[in-house]
C-alpha cells in the first residue's frame, strides 16, 4: 500500500479529534457534581460577587486622581483640569461604589446578616474614600521625596513616579489602608495582592505607615497587618517585618492582636533583614544591617549588624 494521502491523513485526525471532543461533557457533567461537595470553593448563585478585574481598574483610576497628567495619553492643563477631575471623579465614584456594595452584601449573605442597605453604603463609603483623596496625594508627596533623597539612582520626581515599583506599592497600600479602615471588605486585600503581584512587596492593608516612606528595589519585601511604620522610613529588598510562627491551635485567637513589629521614626533598614514578633520595636534612628535576625526590641540609636565574615580567597594557582 502507498503513502495516505493528505486527504486520508485529514479525515482520519478529524475522526481522532470528534472523538476526544465527544469526553469533553462527561468531564462538565463532574465539574458540575464537584460544584455540590462541601470540600470544594465555588461562588455558584445568583448573586454577584467583587470583580478582580474592576478593582484594579479602580487603582488604575486612583492614580490618574493622585497623580493628574501622569498616566493618561492626552494633556491636562490649567484650562480643562477642573473638567479632567470632574470627568476621571465621576467614573471612579461610580466604579467603586458598585464595588463597595458588592463586597458588602456578599458579606451579609455569606454570614446571614441583617439588611446593610448596601447600595447605599456603598455611594457612601465611596464618596467617604474620596474625601480622603487630597490627604492622600500629600502623602504620597513625601513618599515620592523621600525616594528622591534616598536613592542617589533617581534623576527625577518624574522618574520615580513613572518607574519606581516601591511607590507603585506604596501608593496601592495608601489606597487600600484607607478602604480597610472604613471596614471595607475584600476590596483592600484584593489591591495589596495585585501590587504584590506587580511589584514583589507585599504590604498588607492594615499596617500603618508614616509619612516619607521609602522602599528601595523592593522585591521580596514583607510588611504584615499589625505592623506599625513611624515616619522617615527606609526599607531595601527582603526586609521582613513579619510574624513569629504560631501552632495551629492558637492561630484564630491572634487574629485581632498585634503580631508584627514597631518600627519608629527614621530607621533604616538594610537587604534581607528579618524583624518579627508583635513586642518586638526598633527605636528611632537606629539602622539595621543587612541578613540580621531580630525578634527583641532594639534601642534607639542603635546600629545592628553581623560580625564581619571571614571571606577565603584563591587563586587559580591553588585551586
């Protein structure tokens, strides 16, 4: 017998591709049965849940309000800059308060609480966030200073603004501390998350941190819920400011207790530091050095470093 045929070949992946095709509703029919087991996570219903999507739409617009002219394509000036507020205001009012009200009633449904009237919550806890908008912009203007006279690397305010992924971070952390603190659900965490995954920080939307904020590099940085920043503060990648690890049993019983270090006014803390343990501060002025371990308060004033280590070196000679 010859060769098939390209015709023949046709026909035969054709047949071969109906009939892996024809599994395909048997494998729905058990992802539908899975959809009924208590041990399986799934939002089945009618009612409509936050949208990942929309929110980091909603920092995306919170940038074009906090930093005016920087992230759009077309100009603003002092002739249409009332109406460029007006235009960009609008649209994240409407966005975040149909997003609010989302993640307030998929609270009460989800513990069967009495009605919030959460439509109008939301429209309120919106224009709330939004009166907090011009507090918020001052701040970020320290951060965005701080960066500037931190890092010798910066040409510009321009330059971090546009690039730097440490203010990126810090500046969806502002918005989303400030969503956590109106009791906002979902919505602050899902922001952080976003920004981790964009940035490599990871700040949790319940620490608080002062004003002049700065993160150098910042990829690996960890900052946990009850941690408390003081102002002037200047972390570098793989700083930790974390949690000491806790049995499985006792877990639920910390959830509201502080957990995560103090660090006070004007420290700076080097590469791959790691400070854990909710008693554990560091006073102001004292500088940490890089790849220590600390779980007791350190003094202000202070310098923490490792002993320098012994280096071996060889040459090809040796070798």
């Amino acid at each position: 017998m010859g060769k098939p045929t390209d015709m023949e070949r046709c026909k035969v992946e054709v047949k071969t591709t109906r009939q892996f095709r024809e599994e395909i509703p048997e494998i729905v029919n058990e992802l539908v049965l899975s959809c009924r087991r208590e041990d399986c996570f799934d939002h089945v219903g009618p009612e409509p849940i936050p949208s990942r999507e929309a929110i980091i739409d909603i920092l995306h617009r919170a940038r074009h309000l906090l930093f005016p002219g920087y992230f759009i394509r077309h100009r603003v000036d002092e002739v249409n800059l009332g109406y460029y507020f007006g235009q960009e205001a609008m649209a994240f009012f409407e966005l975040l308060a149909e997003q609010i009200a989302l993640s307030i009633r998929h609270e009460c449904l989800r513990y069967d609480l009495d009605c919030t009237h959460c439509e109008d919550r939301g429209q309120e806890e919106a224009v709330r966030f939004m009166r907090q908008l011009p507090r918020i912009r001052e701040i970020l203007a320290t951060d965005v200073r701080a960066a500037y006279e931190g890092d010798p690397a910066a040409k510009s305010y321009d330059e971090i603004i546009f690039s730097y992924p440490g203010l990126w971070a810090i500046t969806v952390f502002r918005v989303a501390h400030q969503l956590f603190e109106q009791g906002i659900p979902l919505l602050p965490r899902i922001m952080t998350e976003y920004a981790h995954h964009q940035t490599g920080i990871d700040i949790h939307p319940g620490a608080h941190i002062g004003e002049s904020f700065f993160i150098d590099h910042g990829t690996g940085v960890v900052i946990g819920e009850t941690t408390e920043i003081g102002k002037r503060v200047r972390l570098y990648q793989g700083v930790t400011l974390g949690a000491l690890s806790l049995p499985k049993n006792v877990v639920d019983s910390l959830r509201t207790k502080k957990r995560h270090p103090t660090v006070e006014d004007d420290v700076i803390i080097y590469a791959q530091a790691t400070i854990l343990g909710g008693e554990t501060v560091i006073g102001a002025r004292s500088t940490i050095g890089g790849n220590v371990w600390i779980t007791e308060s350190v003094p202000p004033d202070t310098k923490v470093f490792l002993k320098k280590p012994e280096l071996v070196y060889k040459g090809r000679s040796e070798r």
